[in-house]
C-alpha cells in the first residue's frame, strides 16, 4: 500500500502541473488525427515523451505477422501512413511490476462542422469542459498518461518498474495499433487505458465486427421500371434481414455473463450507404457498411459465418448471380471480460477510493474497446478507466475538466504503487 506522505506529494505534483496538463491536451485536441492523419499528433506525443527521457519507438504498425493474427481487422487505407510512438522509461534495477499506459490518438470523423457550437479542432474550455474532437475519445486519456508519470518525477520520485507509454492509430476501426505494439514484444504485467468510462472500469465488452455488402439490381429506364430491380430497394430488405439476426443476437443475452441485465447489448449499425448514379435509372447497386457486435466467447470467425448465412438467404430472396457479396472491411474483433479479483484491480481500487472517496464502479459497455487485446492474446489485465464525457463520436464532443485531473491522479498513485517508486538520485 502507498505511504500516506508519498500519495501527498503525488497529489500535489498533478496539481502543480494541471494547467500544463491541460494546455498540452489542448493543443493534442488542435493538431486533427483523423485516420491516416496522425502525424502530426504523433510528433506532439513523440516529442514529450523525448523530453521526459523516455526511449522512443516509432514504426510503420503493417508486417505479415499482424496480417496473419487473428485479431486483425482488414485494412482498407495505405497502411504505410500508420504510425504507432512508443515511450519506455527502464529504470535503474528493475524491482517493480511492469506495466503499459496506452492510448489511441486516431479520432473520428466530425461530421458537418456546422453543426458544431465552435470548430471541431478548437479546444475550448468552457464551464468545466473542454471541447473537441478527440478530447475525451481519448485524449484527454493520453494525457492523463504522460503526466501522470510526469507527475512522480515532479514529486521526487522513480518508478522501480518497466513502463511503455504507448500512443497507437487504428483504434476506431480496426484496432491493428495495439495489436501491432503487443507484436513488436510490448508486453508488461498490467495495461492501463483511460478511455472516457465516466470515472468507472470497464468489466466487459463486445466484439465487432465491420464489413461492406453490395447488393445488385437490374437498371432500366424509368418507363420500364417494373422490368428492373432496384439494388437501393433490395439493399433496405437485406438490412432488414440484418436487424433479424440483430434481435435474435439480444435475444440470447441472458446466455453471456454480464451482459443479460443489459437491454440491447448487440447493435448492428449500417454507418455507410452508396447507391444509383442517375435519377432517372433504377439502380444497379448499393454498397452500404455495417458495424456489428458479438459477445465475448463468441469467435469472430463463428459470427461471421453466422452472418454470411443470413445474408445468403436475401441473396437467395432477390435471384441473381453475385446478388449479395459481403467483404469484411475493419474490425475482426472478440469482446472480453475483465475477470474480476487481479491485483491490478485491487491497486486501482485503492488508488481510485482515495482520489474519489467512494470505491471504484464497474460496467458493462457494448462498445469496442483495446483492451481486448491485452487480455485475450497478451495475457495480462487490462483496465479500461477514464475521465467523464458527453458527445464522443458526436457534436460537440467533452470532457470534464475536473474528472481528468482525478482521473490523472488516480493513474499517477497507481503508477506508484503498482510498480513501487523510490527518491531520485542527487
């Protein structure tokens, strides 16, 4: 447990350097990171963690090996664009655990910056939140990262184990970054991610998978219409076909732990539409894309296959050749459950009761997280925790101003703990 005095001192030095802090998240939030966009990012978190004496690893994240795993999501951008920077601070003698602080800088899209109360890049704080694309999903969370280890070297202190502060792409829609840092030999006893959890850990969440279906019709002149087959019409039956498998999905939530208390666990989202070229012409085809969730336990090759059954069924319903042809075009990826009762579980308990004074919530969430991939295939707890957010993915995207600093301080005391600290040397 961390000595009354040392936790003081932490407390303070995060304080001390809020203000820093949340300039430095400011100007995260203004360089835009959009996929394959990152760069510029990258060089502002690259830079600081050069800075704080950390050794830098930055690569290309595509190589066979990723390509080959099985939680790889098919790509559909240049992968030479994607670049993951990885800081790690090896102390002295090493007599700590390790651990791996992570964070996706990739962000979505904005949508029509009109909508927006302000530009999407501005990072405005007004009463308590700052605004932004990107600023609570997440970075806000690398932040409360690199200064929650900043803040130790601010108090005096050291870590007496390994750290990896990692700031991957890809997140968003296939989650090849993390993938690719836990291949590159990125492995700790521990990961911490703060994602925006409303101050909460997450215990489980789906899977997801993303692909594309194009759906054929006949085209004909509008005089004839009724001798052609609208692709844009048949494309609508086969969501609809969709939603069946979506509803049958709910319907066996009460067969997966954690997730049969909650209403509607599996969402099927058709993010994307594209189809016709001529008003006047019935359409020959439609592509449109999907975002589905699957439950942990279920592999992402079982769902799929369950899938392209119902899609072979429309396709057999509109009668023709190649009517229905599904591609997968991102996420391949298995939900996990954070077993309840690790001892890094018990630190961040701890840690949290004392920033918070309350003891530390878990949920459920039937969104995609990272985090799966430390678990399932690194071995190791990872625990998804961070600050409180309004609007992520949406307009006018926030994050609580005060919540990240007791977010921060929470990461900065389990740091210290977790992988123990000492005085710095003279």
């Amino acid at each position: 447990m961390l000595d009354p005095e040392i936790a003081g001192r932490i407390t303070a030095a995060v304080n001390e350097r809020f203000d820093d802090q949340l300039a430095w998240t400011a100007e995260l939030v203004r360089r835009p990171s959009l996929r394959t966009q990152e760069a510029d990012a990258q060089d502002l978190i690259e830079g600081t963690l050069r800075e704080a004496g950390l050794e830098i690893d930055r690569w290309v994240i595509d190589s066979p090996e990723l390509r080959e795993h099985k939680g790889y999501g098919p790509t559909t951008v240049d992968p030479a664009t994607l670049e993951n920077v990885v800081g790690t601070y090896t102390p002295v003698a090493e007599r700590g655990r390790s651990l791996i602080l992570n964070g996706h800088v990739d962000v979505v899209p904005t949508g029509p910056d009109q909508y927006w109360s302000r530009s999407p890049w501005d990072a405005s704080i007004v009463d308590g939140w700052m605004y932004g694309r990107g600023s609570a999903d997440m970075k806000a969370g690398i932040g409360a990262n690199v200064f929650a280890l900043g803040a130790l070297t601010a108090a005096g202190l050291r870590p007496t184990g390994r750290i990896h502060v990692q700031s991957v792409v890809e997140e968003e829609c296939t989650g090849n970054g993390s993938l690719a840092a836990l291949l590159r030999g990125y492995t700790a006893d521990a990961c911490v991610i703060p994602e925006p959890e409303d101050d909460k850990l997450v215990r489980a969440n789906v899977g997801v998978l993303w692909f594309d279906v194009t759906v054929r019709g006949v085209p004909t002149h509008l005089r004839v219409m009724g001798s052609g087959q609208n692709a844009i019409d048949a494309a609508y039956s086969v969501m609809n076909d969709l939603r069946a498998l979506e509803a049958e999905w709910n319907r066996r939530r009460g067969e997966h732990r954690y997730f049969d208390d909650i209403e509607h666990p599996i969402n099927f989202n058709f993010g994307v539409i594209n189809g016709g070229d001529w008003p006047s012409s019935v359409p020959a085809q439609c592509t449109f894309t999907v975002r589905a969730a699957l439950y942990p336990g279920t592999s992402a090759a079982d769902a799929w296959a369950e899938i392209e059954g119902t899609l072979a069924k429309s396709a057999a319903a509109i009668d023709l050749p190649n009517a229905v042809v599904a591609t997968p075009s991102g996420f391949f990826a298995e939900g996990y459950v954070l077993e309840e009762g690790s001892d890094a579980e018990v630190v961040l308990a701890r840690s949290h009761e004392r920033v918070f004074g309350g003891k530390l919530e878990s949920f459920t969430t039937p969104g995609y997280l990272d985090g799966r991939v430390f678990t399932l295939y690194g071995g190791m707890p990872c625990l998804v925790y961070g600050p409180v957010s309004e609007a992520i993915h949406g307009f006018d995207e926030r994050v609580e101003v005060e919540s990240i600093r007791r977010i921060t301080t929470t990461i900065a005391l389990f740091v210290a703990e977790w992988c123990g600290v000492e005085p710095i040397a003279d």
